[in-house]
C-alpha cells in the first residue's frame, strides 16, 4: 500500500503545482480510478477489481520544428479476487476475460503495471509532422482502445501531411506494441496472443490456436488518404499490410447534410482482408497433414469480406443511430484486438467482431445531452444490438466460440466544475445475453460457451482527473 500512496500524494502534488505550461516545457497528467464488476449467471462465480494509477506526461518547448514528449503509465491493484487459483471449475477452469483486463492480463497474482509508454521526438513544418519513437497513434484498427487502465501504445515512426483541397494522408511503420493489460513491450510478431486468448483455428477440427511466438513478421504498415469537402462528405481509404500474415483495406464514407432544425448523416464501410506470405508461420500453414496449423495467424487462402451501413439523425442535443454490419461467408474478419477497437459501425464497449465471419449484426443507440436541463456536462448514452453468428462449435467463422448474442449498454458521463475541474465521471452498464446454441452438458465444459461470452452484467465506474 505504501507504493500507492506514494504514487498517489505524487501525482496530486504536481497536480496542484505543475499545470501551467512553462518555459521549459509541459508537464501534464492523469489521476485514474476504476471499478467493474461482473455478475455472471448463477452458478458461475463473478469477479470484481478496483485499480488506482495515471500518467505523467512531459513535453518539451518547440526548438526549430523539434519537440520532445515522453510519458510513464502506471497502474496498482487495490482490491480484486482475480488469482490464478479463483477460476470457473464448470468452464475448463477459465478466469475471467472482462475484470482480468484491469489487473496484468499475463500474471493474475502481479499488484501492479509500470512502464513508459510515450517517448518521441516529433519534427513540425507548416502543417507537416514526423513522429519517431514510443507513441500512441489513432486509427480505425490500431487506436488507443482505453476502456481499462493503460491505453495501447506503439512504436515506430509516423507521418501527416495537409494537403491542398481537403485531402490529407498519414501513415508509417510499427515494429512494436505495448498492448494493453500487458507489463512490457514487444515485436509486432510477438504482440500477437500476447496477453489474450487466441481462439481456435479455421480447421473443421477444434484445433486451438497458437501463434503466440510462433509467427514471423517485419512489422506494420500503415497508410491513409482522406478527403473532405466542406459540404459534409468525407472519404477515407485505409491499409494495414502486417507482413508476411495479412493485408486489410478499409474504406469509409460519410455524408452530413442539414434537414430542417436537425442533421441527418449517412455512413457506408467496407473492408476486404486476405492472407498474405505463409500467414505467419510457414513451417506448418501448407502442410495439410500437420496437426499444428494453428501456429501461423491466418491459414493458406484465407479472406474475409466485411460492409456496413449507418445512418443517424440529430436534433438539438440528441441523437439517433442505427446501424447494420455483414460479414460474408467468404470467411472470418480477423485483427488483433490486442493493437485496438475495431471500427465496425455495430461495435459495442464490452465485445468485438474480430473472429466472426458469416454473420450479420444491427445496433441502434440514443444519445442525449441534458443542456436544455441546465445539466450541460451529464451525458446519457443507450445502446441496443443484436449480433447473428454461426454456430459456436463452427470454427471456420466463429475463431471465439461465441454464441449469437443480444447486448445493451447504458454509458453515464458527467464532468465536474469549479473547484473539481478537470474530474471526469462514467458509469458504463452492459448487458449480454444468449441467443444461440450454448451446448450445456453435464461436467467441466458446461458453460465453456456461456462464462467469458454471455449471460453476464458488467458494471464500471470510472472517474479521471486531468491536469
């Protein structure tokens, strides 16, 4: 307890002392709590953990275009019943996939994460920038994804430019992550399976996944151009090319037009991925007598189609969405979920698509800011979403064994002022429920397609203090 406090009195003195930018640079921060928990069906047993920690973040002065930045992230366990002993005797022994987030995903018995997630130096020309180091980058696959206690980070180098009539492009080279969850850095090829379970393979036979060291790549690499026109339409064109294991292109449309006192938008994406080189291991991806397939990321062929569409009405301060996604049968949408949320217009807090082919989904939410009640800094967010899947046990397009599933979520922000400025609060209620086949049968596995998937109630209770 002793480092915590520590941790904490140190963060709130610089807090206090060191907000404003100075000659010598920019020292900013967070003071983070969270609390989840997960309330699992009866008999499952449910889990619960409250971590306390933050960041400190040091930027340095411009000096002739040039500007330094580093950031440590720190996280302690406080209270939680997550071990490596407390597991679920009637789901093959598993831990929880959710509250485990909040603690070190690759030891259950740690008290805390440490580490130093930014560290670049960065070169700014006119509307140009360079960006070489530790950093963490925003796109639509690999994003900062801090929905627990550390964000994803990465390191490489990155690239934007401003281009004349609305275009734009970034992009650049990644050869390592610091997924969330996670204690320490590693190569993109060992960043994959590194802190989350890896499913199984595309194989008719239940054939558990194994890439983790056991896939060769070079890296990442990122490029985007995007358009957009004062009239409200904007294009962007993505591609993601992990070496020698997959390419992805992804293309996103949008159009915002006035309709009376409201605003009506429009929104289409499409993404096509295909197995690329031997997909990360070639020792055993084209050997159709070789029992271990599962060590390479995407077996020999395979691809998947995935489009969406999305349209929303605002009027004064709310806001209405619905959205529809479709992955084809051609075979499973896969991307790390280790490096990022996916972008899919049907994503919920709490779950992914990563893994599901053949399957179809719709979501619709309302959101509403209470201004007009004279409560301008509470928000209320609702979701509702059904998520149509193979069968679990079908492999070839369900990597998880998820069932199909409904879920919603109830997502609470209010931000405090005067005194208590910069203090954030959120309150995120997710619901899921079974809908499909969850094969209950007597003995160890009986709810292997229920615990970690379904029938459960998460609570979080998250507040950030930003200085």
């Amino acid at each position: 307890m002793k480092r915590i406090e520590i941790t904490v009195i140190t963060l709130s003195i610089l807090a206090s002392s060191l907000h404003a930018e100075t000659s010598w640079g920019k020292l900013q921060g967070q003071i983070r709590s969270y609390t989840m928990i997960e309330d699992n069906q009866p008999p499952l047993r449910d889990y619960e953990a409250t971590a306390l920690g933050g960041k400190l973040l040091y930027q340095s002065p411009q000096f002739l275009g040039f500007q330094g930045v580093i950031g440590f992230y720190t996280t302690h366990f406080i209270n939680d019943n997550i071990s490596s002993a407390n597991v679920e005797l009637r789901a093959s022994n598993k831990n929880s996939r959710y509250v485990v987030g909040l603690v070190d995903s690759t030891d259950y018995d740690a008290s805390n994460v440490t580490n130093i997630g930014e560290a670049y130096i960065r070169y700014l020309y006119e509307k140009n920038s360079i960006t070489l180091g530790r950093m963490k980058i925003d796109t639509p696959f690999v994003n900062a994804q801090d929905g627990r206690m550390i964000s994803t980070f990465e390191q490489g180098i990155w690239a934007t430019t401003v281009l004349t009539g609305g275009w734009s492009t970034q992009g650049g080279y990644i050869n390592a992550f610091w997924n969330r969850n996670t204690p320490e850095w590693k190569s993109v090829e060992d960043s994959l399976g590194y802190g989350y379970e890896m499913g199984n393979s595309s194989l008719d036979t239940t054939v558990a996944g194994n890439y983790y060291q056991n896939t060769s790549s070079d890296g990442l690499f990122i490029g985007n151009i995007r358009f957009e026109s004062k009239s409200g339409f904007r294009l962007d064109v993505w591609d993601y090319y992990l070496e020698n294991i997959f390419n992805l292109g992804y293309v996103e449309v949008n159009y915002m037009h006035p309709f009376g006192a409201g605003e009506l938008s429009y929104a289409l994406q499409y993404i096509d991925e295909r197995q690329s080189g031997d997909g990360g291991n070639g020792e055993d991806n084209f050997n159709p007598t070789n029992a271990n397939k599962a060590k390479s990321y995407m077996q020999e062929g395979e691809k998947s189609t995935t489009y969406g569409i999305k349209t929303a009405l605002k009027y004064e301060q709310s806001k209405l969405t619905f959205a529809y996604n479709r992955t084809t049968d051609d075979g499973r949408f896969l991307f790390p979920r280790e490096w990022g949320k996916e972008p899919l217009f049907t994503f919920q807090k709490r779950e992914r698509s990563d893994g599901s082919g053949n399957c179809h989904a719709w979501l619709m939410t309302l959101e509403h800011n209470f201004a007009a009640q004279g409560l301008s800094d509470l928000d209320i967010m609702g979701g509702y979403g059904e998520y149509s899947k193979t069968d679990p046990k079908e492999w070839k397009y369900n990597k998880y064994g998820t069932p199909s599933y409904s879920q919603w979520n109830i997502d609470v922000f209010y931000r405090f002022g005067g005194a208590l400025k910069g203090l954030k609060a959120e309150y995120l209620l997710a619901r899921k429920i079974a809908k499909g086949e969850t094969y209950q049968l007597p003995g160890p596995s009986e709810y292997n397609f229920i615990f970690r998937k379904n029938g459960m109630t998460l609570h979080n209770f998250i507040l950030n203090y930003d200085f």
